[in-house]
C-alpha cells in the first residue's frame, strides 16, 4: 500500500467518525481534484515530507504557510480556516492536559480530557485521548474507572488492527486488573498482549520487554514458576537488544529470584551477577545494591555462608548510609534468614530484633521477620512468644491478600496451640487455614 493510499485509508475512517472531512483531509481532497502531486503543492512553500504530514493530521500548517497553500489550490482562505481555529484549539487543550498530568495535577488534567472528548469534531484520536485519562485514573488509584475507559479503547483499537497501540493498552488494563486484586484476568490480557505482538521484538521495541517483564511477575504470583522463568527471560534478552541497563537489571532481578524459587541458585547468581555488572558505578548505585543484596542471597544458598554474610554487611552499611531504612531492614531479614538456615539461631534472634526496632509497622517485612522469630522461639520452647509473634503476621497477611503465607501460618499456629493445649483456637486456625487453601485453589483453577 502506498502513503497516499494509507493516508486515504485513515482519511476516511475519521471521516466516517466525525462526519466532515479534516484539515488535511480537505488539502488532500482539493489538491488530487485538481490534480496536483504533493511535490507540486509544495514546491516553495514546505518539503514534500511536511504537505505528507498536514494531509494525514500529523502536522499544523502556520497561517502563512496556510494561507499560500490555499493560493496555489485556488480555494478561498476561509475554507480552511475553521478548521485551522478548531484543531489548533484542541491542541492546545491537549498539551495543556499533558502538562497537568505530567506535573501531578491529575484532577485538572482530568477535566480538560474530559472537555475534549465531549467535542464532537475531534481531530486528536479519541482512543489516544482515552488513554491518557485512564492513565490520570490510573496515577490517581482510580482503577475502575480507568478499568472501564481501557476496556472501551481495546475494543476501538483491535476492531482498527492498531496492534502497537492494543499492545500498550492491554498491558494498562491487565496492570488495572492485578491492582484491583484479579490476578488471573491480568495474566489473560497479559497472554493476548503477547499474542498480539507475535515474538515480533524489533517491531515492538521496549514494550515487547515490558509486557514480558509483567507477565513474567503474574507467573511468579500466581506460583506458575517455569513460565514465569520463560517470559521473565525473553524480557531479559528483548531489554538488553534494546541496550536498557536500568531494564535489564530490573528484569534479571526478578528472574534471579524465580530461579531461586525453583531451586536454581546456580543460575541466579548468574543473572544476578550479570546484572550487578552493569550497575557498579555511582549513578545507579540504589540498583546496584538492590540486586547485589540478591545475588548474596542466592550465593548464600550454594553453601558459601561467610562470603554472602560480607555482601549482605556491605549492602546493609550503604542503605543505612544513604538514609534507606526499607532495605537496611530488608538486607537484615536476609541476614536472619541465612543464620537460620544453617543452625546459628542466636545470631539469627539477634539479627531479627534489629530488624524488628526499625521496620515499617504492617509492612510485608514486619510479617516476614515475625514469622521468623516465632519459629525461632518456638525452637528454644517458648510457645506463648512465638504465637503472639505468628498472630501478628497473619494479620498483616491476611491484609494484603497472601494466601500463600497465611495457609503456611495457619498450620503452624495449629500446631501450636495444640502444644500449649488451646484446642479452640487451635480449631479455628484449622478452618481459617483450610478456607484460605480452597482460596488459593480457586485462583490457580482459574489460572489454568
């Protein structure tokens, strides 16, 4: 097809959806009935490339260049410009909308989207304009709004075969659908995310690792580790044939931690260690940290003890240097952990009441280091501490939704309240932990 064709394609589609031809579409339309190649409507005015541009709606001629166009089609000036006031008015409310979006004024920008969908005559794509609003619901946590502007657009966008375009709105819908708590949905758009985009990754550039890199994480929620390894790393390969360092680490971490999942230390500490490599400068110090605090833990996990205890240090001292207090305490959870594993309870109680004194109250690293603790109790007899300790992580557990976490508590407080003869209690952690297990099931039904 070629570039008049394509234009005249698009030229009526929006015609069909307005009613009345555009700017460009009447340039267009004037010039082929007189007969005039773009070369010869451009000739002293603007490039061919720029009468290419105004004809299709992707450029604005000034009043000037305008007016002359106009001489040289032997229309008369005001044929053209209505239409001329009208696009550049729209416009302008546009990049007024981005501007507010960009600077967090996601209210306002709201409002002036809002304002130029209901015009009826819009020169700006709808669907484009629909998706920066559901991005405005999105950065303001209104997710069922955006869910429902999102699903209206792929419907757009698919029935257009816009495929970039219903790539990138896909991967909105299906990150909606997992904040709104619907795992399962958001790795089905997800799925048809990467269906669309066919393995093509030069066609598709960043947003090919992108959609793998998320559908890699639904995997790894969902326990579906094998595929979460396998997108996890195309996304790996697809960032680093884009030369995106910050990607490539980003997407190596997490496939570092699913191969740890799965008992692939080995490999992890591959991945991590590649990416580390990239990061050992200044300017992206905090990454650095993040995946050389990993790359300790999966060397820890290969029998290398001392030397992944030096790493961790190392990590811990630069987190509390710069003033990181979620990772200082998170590398100390690690710390613990290790000492656990390997029959040093005493260094791993200490490092767990360190972590305790500074972690953010109701975080995923409060529950985890509690978990830790009441086990560690348990181990030298005191019952009553470890449930106290175990109680409160299912409480922050149950918050947040991890029925993983809470059928493991569950069965361990069971056990528990049966040693200190608390048969009650110990009944409802029974029927607590077997309706979070029938949960859990369902989901993965669903999963597939």
């Amino acid at each position: 097809m070629s570039g008049e064709q394509m234009i005249d394609r698009v030229a009526s589609g929006r015609e069909e959806r307005n009613g009345k031809p555009s700017l460009g579409q009447k340039i267009r339309q004037v010039r082929r009935s007189r007969g005039m190649t773009q070369q010869a409507l451009a000739d002293g005015i603007v490039t061919v490339s720029m009468i290419s541009q105004i004809e299709s709606d992707k450029a604005m001629p000034s009043y000037k260049v305008l007016r002359a166009l106009a001489d040289r089609l032997e229309m008369p000036l005001e044929y053209f410009l209505s239409d001329l006031a009208s696009q550049t008015r729209q416009n302008a409310l546009y990049k007024l909308a981005q501007g507010k979006m960009a600077a967090g004024a996601h209210d306002q920008a709201v409002a002036v989207f809002r304002e130029l969908l209901e015009i009826e005559d819009l020169y700006i794509p709808r669907w484009k304009i629909q998706m920066d609003l559901a991005d405005c619901y999105m950065q303001g946590e209104q997710w069922e709004r955006a869910e429902g502007i999102l699903e209206d657009v792929l419907g757009d966008l698919l029935e257009r075969e816009e495929r970039r375009e219903a790539v990138r709105c896909l991967d909105r819908l299906a990150q909606v659908r997992l904040r709104r708590g619907r795992l399962s949905l958001a790795v089905y758009h997800w799925e048809k995310a990467c269906e669309l985009m066919a393995g093509d990754a030069e066609l598709f550039g960043p947003l090919f690792a992108e959609v793998y890199y998320h559908l890699g994480i639904g995997y790894a929620r969902a326990g579906q580790l094998e595929q979460a390894a396998s997108s996890l790393a195309k996304a790996f390969y697809a960032a680093q044939k884009e030369r995106n360092p910050e990607e490539t680490a980003r997407v190596s971490l997490h496939l570092a931690e699913v191969l740890h999942a799965m008992g692939d230390d080995a490999k992890a500490c591959q991945y991590a260690e590649r990416a580390m490599s990239l990061f050992e400068h200044v300017r992206h110090r905090k990454l650095y940290l993040d995946i050389k605090s990993r790359y300790a833990q999966y060397y820890g996990a290969t029998g290398r003890i001392q030397d992944s205890l030096y790493m961790l240090q190392e990590c811990a001292d630069e987190y509390h240097a710069s003033g990181q207090l979620d990772e200082w305490v998170r590398v100390h959870l690690q710390i613990a952990l290790l000492w656990y594993r390997h029959g040093r309870a005493d260094e791993a109680e200490r490092a767990c009441i360190l972590a305790l004194e500074r972690v953010r109250p109701g975080s995923d690293d409060e529950a985890e280091l509690r978990c830790l603790y009441a086990k560690l109790l348990v181990d030298r007899g005191d019952v009553e501490g470890a449930v106290s300790q175990m109680e409160t992580a299912v409480v922050i557990w149950r918050e947040a939704g991890q029925v993983e976490k809470l059928s493991e508590s569950y069965a361990d407080l069971v056990e528990w309240y049966r040693r200190r003869g608390d048969y009650v209690r110990a009944e409802a952690a029974l029927r607590n932990g077997l309706t979070t297990i029938r949960r859990q099931r369902k989901m993965f039904l669903e999963m597939g």
